[in-house]
C-alpha cells in the first residue's frame, strides 16, 4: 500500500473521514481470535480499514446478522463441476464460496498448457478470487494414457503468474519417495511455493518420506486415524466432501469426539457436479454439516476461511480486520446458517445473474478419437477359478480388490464372461491418440442392469470409461460419446436415453448450467432405476474408476491395474 493511500485508510480507521461503505449493527466473526463481536465494519476501495463504530457514505444495516468473511475452497477441479469455468465461479460465490484454489490437471491433461490457459483466461473477471495450483502429474502415472505431458521446463513459464500459487496435488508418491529425477525437478521449480499432496493409504515411514519432499497438504483422508497421522507429520488436511468422495462426517466426528485441535483442517470440495452445488451449497455445506455433528460455529468457520488463506499464503484473505480484502458472507444465525448474502471486494454478488459463457478455441473442442472400436474389443475371455474384481463403494471413490468367481456364456466354443446382477463388465477406451487400446474388467457392487453408462470425464486422463450389463449397450454408449465429441450418456436396452454433450475437452459443457442441470436431473434418477445404489453419484463415481494413484484397483485402456503403495512399486497390468 502506497503511503497516500494508507494516510486516508488511516483517517478512516481513527473516525476522523468517513468512509466509502459500512457494514452496520453486525456481529462480525472475528477470525484470529474466534469470536463474534457486536459492531460495525468499514470498508473503503474493497478493503476492510476498521471494525468498531463508523458512519459511511453508505451504510448496510445488518441487523444483528452474522458477518463472516468470505467462504475458501482449498482444493477443487473446476472441470468437475461440468460447467464453464466463469459460470461456475458465478454460481458459487452465491453461496459464499469467495476464493477457489483450483487444480487444473483435467483440462492439462487433455489439452495441456492450452488446458491451463483456458482455466486462467475464463477466471480473469469474475467476482472471486481464483487461483491455480501448477498440475504435477500429467500423466498421474506410467500406465496412463493421457494427451499430453506436463514437464518441470514447461511449468517455469507460469512462475510469475499473479494467480499461480503453487504445485498441484502430486499424485505420484510412489516417485517421489523414490527420489524419481523428473518428479523432485518439479517439486524443486517450486520449492518455495505451496506444494498440495495426494497421499491415501501411505504406511507411516512412507508418509515421513512424503512430507520430507516437503509437501504439505491433502485432501485424500477418509478417517479421522489417517488425518491425524498427516497433521503429525506437519501437513494440513483438507477436509473433502464432494459429489462421489464424503469424508467429512468420519474426519469431524472423530475431532468432536477426540477435542481434537481444528487449527490444522480446511475444507474443500475436490469434485462436485453443478446440480449438487444447487441444490446443496458449497463450503457453506461443508461448514453447515461440521456444525450439526458437532463441531463449534468458530471452529467450522475458521477452517473455511483464515485457516485456508494462512496455508495458501493468502494473507489478505480469510479475516475481517484492517487491510484484508473485503469479502464476506451474511449468515442468518450460528444455527440454520443461511447464506443470506455475499461481498466480494464490497460489492454484493447478484443472485442468478445472467453470465455471458465465454467461447473457448476450437482446439479445445473435437478431442475424443476412436480409430476402428468394435463391440468384439468389449469381450472379456472367462478363465476359470477366482478373478480380479473392482468392488465399488456408495460414498468413496476407494475401491477393494477382490478375487471372487463369475459366470460365462459360450460363444461358438470360446468362453466369455456374463454380468449378471451382482457383476458387471467395466471398460476403458483410449480417446486422445488413436492407439485402440481397451481394458475391459469386473466390478461389483454398481448393480446396473438393462443398459450401460459411459463418460468422458474419467480421471485423470479422462479416456472414455463405461459400465453395462451387455457388450451391445456397452458399445452404443462409446459411439454415442464419439457423436458428441465428449459428455456423459446413458443407454437402456439398445437406446440412448438421454446424452449430457461436455464439447471443452470432453469436461464440461458450454451449454449453461440451467440445460446441465436439466440433463443430469433426468439421467440420475434414471441410473438409479436402472440398479445403481441412491449411495452412488452415478457419474462422478464412474469417473473414478480409471484413476490409477486411489487403491486398491484400478481399470485402464491397458488392463485392470491393482494399486499397491506398500512396498512402493506400482505394479503391472495384470490380467482379470
């Protein structure tokens, strides 16, 4: 702050000039200390310069309602959302949500540095604060099949972008345990800087050994046991409640119970459709549920807003106090806690306000190519005895690595194995590059029949992914995405349902949140008739099944892939 500047700040602070805007008969949460404090909040140019007894210019009189400043997320894909970048900032901030840091490693590795570009430009104007964590792994691993490679040379050029905060979640422990060159070059460019983990299920040596690397969040916990080691070990935890993984009921019913210390927990979202930000919230959800199992209003609201800001290095964030950002977040009371309202920067952020979806390039669009897919590439030869099996879980995007036996069907003298209620077959197609590649697998515990549902969004090198009772269905469900050049799509008995078009890179979808919403409105509760467990988010969970760093077993365009981090070799394509 210039000196002219801070002269009238200052008189502002002293009551000797009034200043622009003020925040009236508010109890205003005082973030460093943790309580709510009966008052007046002044603002001047976006910038809180006093909380105490002010008169402005203009003057909100909150009426004894709660001011909190505004909600962070600490880690989330804006692709997940299905949604164009600058309309979903749009749609959360609504919610209170007012500072996204965000990890483009959908969009690079699709597109590349013409992924993360996209993600930066659609931020520049939008009424939140977006920052952009550098994607570390593109590809996540060895096996994978992406469209591009993101090395520690190409990741220097984004060093001196104003919003680029850091290295995004490094996923490939296994290599940076064992000191791989090209994965402690990247972790080196930034040294400096933030550096988000993804670290599930890592023995306790092994996650020594991570954090040496000096990594120092994540957001992969699903117990309350396996968040604590991390926090022993001097990482913050990122406490995620998305679409398809909720973790956050066992983390905070296990701090409640413990009277564990919060200062070392944030929220964030990680991957959250559109439709369920809606109809739910955002953060607001997140700090909403901590309350009801128990948690303190303080407590919550302070791993939503300065505790993120002070991991993130974000220093004029998460506080009102004299110099921070003026963003905030009018709750009704500590018990509902409505959003009511939400400031950025002072100004009120309008409810639905028509948003002007900004086109993309035409090379972000046209991704998705199959050279030559037959169904015949759908059959899975049946070998007899136990087999390797994905078992699927409502709530998690884990999985668990089974060996059970499962049925056939006889084709002209070749075995081949058949779904049936309890198993399914699962399949990866290879969409960036034309190999023909094609993993088909088992899984269990989806429970679709009558049809098969398919995605473009499968993480992290978002081949084509599908699941269906038939190799028929199965098969229209590919063609069907190949049509549309990316989305999400549901096939019944030899039709096409209904298909939601995600043209951006195979991710998200130009169309509006509002057609999104339609589309997913109508296909949910379809797969849901169709079988798969109300537990499930149908396509979200899908998603998932591809990514080869989440234990224990994985589906690829090379094979089934069984995830192992004990003894730090990630293992070959086996066959099912």
């Amino acid at each position: 702050m210039d000196l002219e500047r801070y002269r009238v700040y200052s008189e502002i602070a002293r009551g000797i000039r009034r200043p622009f805007l003020v925040f009236k008969n508010a109890n205003v949460f005082m973030a460093h200390s943790g309580e709510f404090c009966k008052g007046d909040v002044a603002v001047e140019d976006g910038v809180v310069v006093g909380v105490g007894e002010y008169e402005g210019e203009t003057e909100i009189d909150m009426d004894g309602k709660y001011l909190c400043p505004g909600f962070i997320d600490s880690h989330l894909h804006l692709e997940s959302t299905l949604v164009t970048p600058g309309e979903l900032i749009r749609q959360v901030a609504q919610c209170g949500t007012t500072t996204f840091i965000v990890d483009p490693h959908e969009s690079a590795n699709v597109s590349g540095t013409d992924g993360i570009d996209y993600i930066l430009e659609q931020t520049e104007e939008v009424p939140a604060n977006v920052y952009v964590m550098m994607p570390s792994c593109v590809p996540a691993t060895h096996v994978d099949d992406n469209g591009c490679i993101l090395t520690a040379g190409k990741m220097k050029a984004y060093l001196n972008h104003p919003r680029i905060l850091g290295l995004g979640e490094v996923m490939d422990a296994v290599s940076v345990i064992n000191g791989s060159v090209a994965m402690h070059e990247k972790l080196s460019v930034f040294k400096d800087r933030v550096r988000d983990g993804h670290a599930p299920f890592l023995s306790s040596k092994d996650l020594a050994a991570y954090a040496l690397a000096g990594i120092s969040t994540d957001h992969e916990c699903v117990t309350y046991e396996y968040a604590m080691e991390e926090l022993r070990n001097g990482m913050q935890v990122l406490i995620r409640e998305g679409s398809a993984a909720k973790n956050l009921e066992a983390i905070v019913k296990g701090i409640v119970e413990h009277h564990t210390d919060t200062s070392g927990f944030c929220f964030c979202t990680d991957d959250k459709h559109i439709e369920e930000i809606r109809r739910e919230g955002h953060i607001d959800f997140n700090v909403r549920k901590a309350v009801r199992l128990g948690l303190k209003p303080e407590q919550a609201i302070k791993m939503a807003t300065i505790q993120a800001a002070k991991c993130y290095g974000l220093h004029h964030l998460g506080a009102i106090a004299p110099g921070y950002q003026a963003d905030f977040v009018v709750l009704d009371n500590l018990d509902e806690m409505n959003v009511l309202e939400v400031y950025h920067k002072g100004n009120k952020i309008i409810r639905d306000e028509k948003v002007e979806i900004r086109p993309c390039s035409p090379q972000l669009k046209n991704t998705v190519h199959l050279l030559g897919f037959k169904e015949s590439n759908l059959r899975l030869p049946w070998k007899q005895g136990r087999v390797h099996i994905i078992k699927m879980f409502a709530g998690q995007i884990v999985t668990e690595d089974i060996m059970e036996e499962v049925g056939y069907v006889d084709e002209n003298g070749q075995k081949f194995f058949k779904a049936d209620e309890t198993y399914q077959k699962i399949a990866a197609v290879e969409r960036h590059k034309n190999t023909g590649k094609v993993g088909v697998g088992i899984v269990k515990g989806f429970g679709l029949r009558g049809g098969a549902i398919a995605s473009s969004v499968s993480h992290d090198s978002h081949n084509l992914i599908v699941i269906g009772d038939n190799d028929h269905d199965m098969y229209l469900a590919v063609q069907e995405l190949l049509r549309v050049q990316g989305g999400y799509t549901l096939v019944e008995n030899g039709e096409v349902f209904d298909t939601l078009p995600l043209p951006i890179m195979g991710l998200m979808s130009d169309a509006g949140y509002e057609k999104v919403n339609e589309k997913l409105a109508r296909m949910i509760p379809k797969a849901h008739e169709m079988g798969i467990p109300k537990g499930f988010d149908p396509f979200i969970t899908l998603s998932f099944m591809a990514l080869p760093v989440i234990p224990q077993i994985r589906i690829t365009p090379r094979g089934v892939y069984p995830v192992s981090y004990t003894h730090l070799t990630l293992p070959t394509i086996c066959s099912v």
